[in-house]
C-alpha cells in the first residue's frame, strides 16, 4: 500500500515521516527534474508500506516547480492513500490546500499535527465537527513527541483498503454554477479522461488560468479552449476581478468559514519563545545575534571535527607502515592497498569529523526555525548582489555540500535568480574545501590565515554576484517568505535528517575516494604521474607550486577532498610544511578553493541551470581561481 | 490616493484593498493567506529598506519592499 505525506511547508510532514521511516529513507528524484521527494518501505501491522513525502506546497497552482511535481505525482503514481498534515495552530489557511486536495478525489485522512502548539495559542478544535464537515477521518498528532502517530497510520490503514473519498464541498452559488456548466461541457468531450483528473478539478483549474493545463490545452485546436475563455470572462464580468481571483476568493472564504465553525477561541498562554523574535529580528540585536550564532556553529564544527580527526587519522597513516612489514613495499599490491587505505583515510578521518557536526547544527537550525529569519535580516544586503533574501538559504548549505545548495536554489523563483544563486553557491567552500582550509592553513598557517581565506571568499562572491547582476540586470522579483513559529529541535529528527544528507556523500564519495587514491597510487607506481604533472607544469609553476601538485589538481575535480589527500600523497609525506612554503600552502588553498567544482556539483549544475550556463560557470571558476592564486603567490 | 503596504508603520492594521500584480504574485501572496479584505497587522520593518514583516491569521510573513508596494490598503 502507497501512503503518500501531503502538507503545508513547516506542518511537522517530515517529522511523522522519521517517525516511521527515518533511517531507511531513499530521497529521489522526480522523473527527470531535480525537485526530490523521500520515500521508505514500513512494516507497520504486520504489512509492508510505502511511505512517501512529497515536498511541503501551499497549493496545487502550477506555478511552483515542487507543487507541480507534487501534483503530478499524485495523479499519475497510484496512491492508495494521502495523508494531509495540517499545523493546527494555522488551520485556516492549511484547509486551502486541503480543499483541492479533496478536488483531487483521492483516498485521504487528515492529520492535525501541533495541538499542542495551537492550544498553547488558545485554540480549540470541535475535531468531530471538521471530519463531518470534509467528510475524512481527523487525527489530532504531536508529532514531535509521537503522540498519535500509530494511530494516525491504523487509520489511514483502513481507509485506504476502503478508499474513502472525502466530500466535494462547494463554492457559492453563482460560482459553483459557473463551474459545472464548464464541467459538463470537458465531462462532454472526454477531456479529464487525458488528464487522468476529476471534471470539476479540471474546470477550477482551467478557471484558475492554471498554466500546466492550459498550456496542454492550447496546442489543440479545439473549441473547449473557447469555452474556457467565455467562462473565464463570465466570472469576470459578475465578480469585477480575474477568473483566478475570483476562485482563490472562494476558497479562501470557505476555508474562512470552515475554520470558524469548528474553531472556539481561548485566552493564549504566551511564553519565552514569543519574545525571542523581539532579539532575534531586531534591527540592531538582531545583526549580532546572527553574527554571534554564525561564530558558536563554525567553532563548535571546528572543534568538534579537529576532536575527531587527529586520532582517526594517526590511526590510519600507522597502518601502512604496518602493512609495508609484510608486503614489500616497491610491489603493485602495496601500492594498491596503501591507496585504498589513503582514500578510506580521507573519507573517514578527514571529511566526516566536519561534515557530521555541521550537517546535524544546521538541521537543528532548520528545524527550530532559524532559517527564514537569517533570510529576512539578510535580505537587503542580498539585494546589493541582485538577489534577495531566500538565497541565503542555498547559501548556507554550500557552507555543508554544494549539491544541496544548488537543488536549494530551486525556492527562487526567477531562472535568472537561480543561475546567479547557482554559481555563487559553487563558490562557497563546502565541507570538503573546509577540511582543506583547516588542516592545511589553520594547522600549519595560523587560524587567523583560515579566517582570512573565509573573509576573502565572501569579498570575492559579493564583487562576482555584483558582477553577474550587472550583466543580467532582470529585476529580482521580491521576497515572500513565511517564518514559522519557534519549535523545540527534536534529537531524533534532525539525526534522520543528517544521516540521510551524509548518505550521499558515503555511498558516492568514498568509492570514488578509494578509487582515485588507488588511481593516484597507481600513477606514482609506474611513475606514470610525472606525465600529468609535466602536462600541468604551466600552471604549476605559474602558481609557483611544486611539479607533482599538478595530478593533485586533476582529482581535485573528481571530489574536492582528494586535493588534500592526494597532495599528501603526491609529495610524499603528512608534514606538508616540510615541502611547501606557507606561501605555496596558501596558492594551493586558494586556487583549490575557487576553482572547477566538483563532478558532483557539475552534474546538478547540468540539469538544474543546463548545459552552456554550466560550461560559463567552470570557465568562471577556474579563471578566477587561477587570477587569484597567482595574486596569492606575488602578494603574500 | 493609494496607500501601500511599504508605508504602514510598526503595529498598524490595515485592510487589503486589492494586489496590483499579475497571477503570479496573486498566487503566491494568495498562497500565504494574503487576499483581499484581509487584515494585516504590521509588526517590523528592517533597516535600510529590507523586507516588511507582517501578520496574517495568525502566521508571519516577511515581505520585500517592492512586493509590500503592491499591496493596496485602507487604514482601520
């Protein structure tokens, strides 16, 4: 049975679904485009579920790529049940979305997630009254603390073997008669059967100039599309607005008025949490807050990852020493096996001491609902680089990964937003780039050298998102941006949501880790490296580094950490210091840094902003890079 | 004369007279709760010209400048 996870964004959907599912969870794609939705196989009663969650949407309007895909889904992906999970403090404005979902004619319950919250705000539900009124079970969660999540499943269970509808609920008179006239007229020309949808579905949406199916409409000759017209104009001719207007107006007052049948209003409890915005979004306080929290979370990923990883890796470099007592070390096999245990080294000693901290503060972060309101501080500043205040949130996550960030981009709404998004946020040093950053120019430079390199970064991404806003000088449209009431982080929740971002990065990164490191060793083996180094001798020596860096900055491409790996191993030992100038230490650091992006990134970056923008955005980086190092090399 | 949401001061209400915008916006503010004869109270304003935040049925929302613009309202 396929239960499918409908929901406002911030209504606790992705909670109930690590309730259930959480570390088995698979993210995937939908069917060629890079909007990702999470689904698990359950055993619940003795049965095996698919779960799926799909992306939190206010509606199901095409305007939106998650919502489309969304929409999509359910039509096309037989679901025997969908779950719609409401925040109860905000029940007014989640049954818009809960009405076209019972447009949609599907199996569905509903979940009244938060009531605590929403009591605490002084509201209380008649929940009988709601499911008599929608005509589906209603079951109240708190799915933070698991209260009624089982329950909530053993209903839906149920419904979904009996495939219960709920009710068609409909609008005022004179609309809904608009609606049906149109209904009757696609029911007569077999149209909703293409689509797959209910008739009146599909009419609400044509008089909703939906573009998705009005764009399929157009390419038909067919003189339905003139009815739609002659419909649309009748709305507007009696109501004195669009057609859309008039329809989002009644299902915006049926929502109204549903909420205020079933909704009784008490006095509120006010807590801390409601004055911490009175800091947190101040005009002055608010700026040292943020800079202050920024300071705590890159010290504690800091500290905790440096804990972590001077052990792990002294463990590792002892290890092959040992293995050269018995195997003797000028033989293939050794050179295999020290390169496997170079990338295993790497992938476990190196990156995941700094990934795992950083991944798990900012899915606390997110959850507790910080977000929104960097996005809401940050905004005006964000305009000086031609972008606003959503973008800080791919931001942000390029600080973890840059594959997140670049599908993060996807919450902008303007292709021209999302490319500018999109290549700054390439050039935001991710975990990997930070591992290099602290191990090489913390450990043997100073931190102070560290901070400077992250100062420097941000210059340079403002002067080039200064510089890309100049040459595409659309106007940004502006921010909306809903923030959520504070919620307590649970533990539980955000390690789901760790694991499954570090999933990625274990199952794709470390084999590629070990195979490049085992390439590497291969290349010195049969002294076939010198080839590429003498190959990448211009740019070496440009950037005064030594010869053997060259096959260093060919990795570096394949997955950023192998830079800081394979530099060890291409000049022959852990003391870099040795070999290397802290100059050289800071040209390689930057030119790393800067320039092509990993193939990870190349291939998201491929099909979210397409190919020519892509092949602009590796040109760009490595120019850059190599201006900067270069500078680097004469002025430090 | 018009007055616009980017005018109202700190802890004002106001009613929404109309959204002077295409579907796009309609939609998205639509989406937020934002429709016409709707109340909204203006709760912050952020320095050098950032967004407005207001709130709306209970929920806040952070609005940019030049969305608050084309927003129609009357006073209380």
């Amino acid at each position: 049975m396929k239960i499918v996870l409908m929901g406002q964004p911030n209504s606790g959907k992705s909670t109930i679904f690590n309730h259930v599912a959480g570390y088995k969870a698979v993210t995937s794609n939908f069917p060629g485009k890079t909007v990702e939705y999470t689904s698990s196989k359950v055993n619940l009663f003795g049965e095996t579920f698919e779960i799926v969650d799909l992306p939190g949407t206010y509606s199901l309007t095409s305007f939106d790529l998650a919502e489309l895909e969304a929409r999509k889904y359910l039509l096309r992906n037989s679901v025997d049940i969908v779950i719609n999970v409401i925040d109860a403090s905000l029940l007014s404005r989640s049954l818009e979305l809960t009405l076209q979902l019972l447009e949609l004619k599907l199996p569905m319950i509903i979940c009244l997630n938060m009531i605590d919250e929403a009591e605490r705000k002084g509201i209380k539900i008649d929940i009988g009254k709601l499911s008599k009124i929608l005509g589906v079970p209603v079951m109240p969660t708190i799915a933070v603390k698991g209260n009624g999540v089982k329950e909530l499943f053993s209903i839906a269970y149920k419904m979904g073997e009996k495939k219960k509808i709920g009710k068609t609920i409909n609008f005022s008179k004179d609309v809904e008669d608009v609606v049906t006239q149109l209904s009757t007229q696609i029911k007569k020309k077999h149209v909703e059967q293409e689509f797959n949808v209910p008739e009146r579905f599909l009419a609400l949406k044509y008089l909703e100039n939906d573009s998705y199916f009005m764009e399929n409409y157009k390419k038909k000759s067919n003189d339905l599309f003139k009815e739609i017209v002659h419909f649309q104009n009748t709305l507007k001719e009696t109501h004195g607005r669009q057609s859309d207007v008039v329809i989002s107006s009644e299902r915006h007052h049926l929502s109204m008025n549903i909420y205020e049948s079933v909704v009784l209003l008490t006095k509120p409890h006010t807590s801390l949490i409601d004055y911490l915005d009175n800091i947190l979004m101040h005009p002055f306080l608010g700026y040292i807050s943020l800079g202050l929290i920024f300071y705590l979370f890159f010290n504690l990923v800091f500290s905790v990852g440096k804990m972590v990883e001077e052990p792990l890796l002294d463990y590792f470099y002892r290890i092959i020493p040992l293995i050269g007592r018995s195997i003797d070390s000028e033989t293939l096999l050794f050179s295999i096996i020290s390169g496997i245990i170079q990338g295993l080294a790497g992938g476990i000693a190196i990156v995941l001491p700094y990934l795992f901290p950083f991944l798990f503060g900012l899915a606390i972060l997110e959850d507790l609902g910080y977000l929104p309101r960097i996005a809401f501080l940050l905004d005006a500043f964000l305009h000086k680089i031609g972008l606003h205040g959503k973008s800080i949130i791919p931001f942000i996550l390029g600080y973890g990964c840059t594959v997140p960030a670049i599908m993060a981009t996807r919450i902008l709404e303007s292709g021209r937003d999302r490319f500018i998004a999109s290549v700054l946020a390439t050039m935001i040093p991710c975990a990997a780039r930070m591992t290099i950053i602290f191990a090489l120019v913390a450990f043997y430079i100073s931190p102070q050298a560290a901070l400077a390199i992250y100062i420097l970064n941000i210059i340079v991404i403002i002067i080039s998102g200064k510089i890309l806003s100049r040459l595409l000088p659309e106007v940004t449209p502006g921010m909306i941006l809903e923030i959520p009431a504070y919620h307590i982080p649970s533990i539980k929740v955000a390690l789901a949501k760790t694991w499954l971002r570090m999933k990625e990065f274990i199952f794709i990164a470390w084999p590629l880790l070990i195979v490049g490191s085992t390439i590497l060793s291969l290349l010195q083996y049969y002294k076939a490296d010198m080839l590429i180094n003498n190959f990448f001798s211009p740019l070496t020596s440009l950037l005064g580094l030594p010869l053997v860096v060259g096959t260093t900055l060919i990795f570096g491409i394949l997955r950023k950490e192998l830079s800081m790996l394979m530099l060890i191993q291409a000049i022959g030992t852990t003391n870099v210091i040795a070999v290397m100038s802290a100059t050289q230490i800071m040209t390689f650091t930057i030119f790393v840094i800067f320039y092509v992006p990993c193939v990870a990134t190349i291939a998201v970056l491929w099909k979210e902003i397409g190919s020519k923008r892509t092949l602009f955005t590796i040109a760009f980086t490595s120019i850059l890079a190599i201006i900067l190092a270069t500078i680097t090399r004469f002025v430090y | 004369m018009t007055i616009t949401l980017d005018s109202i001061g700190e802890n004002k209400k106001v009613k929404v007279v109309s959204i002077s915008g295409g579907w796009g916006i309609r939609q998205r503010l639509g989406c937020l709760g934002i429709h016409p004869e709707d109340m909204i109270t203006v709760k912050k304003s952020a320095i050098m010209r950032g967004p407005i935040l207001i709130s709306v049925h209970g929920n806040q929302v952070a609005l940019g400048r030049g969305v608050a613009r084309k927003v129609v309202v009357e006073a209380e």
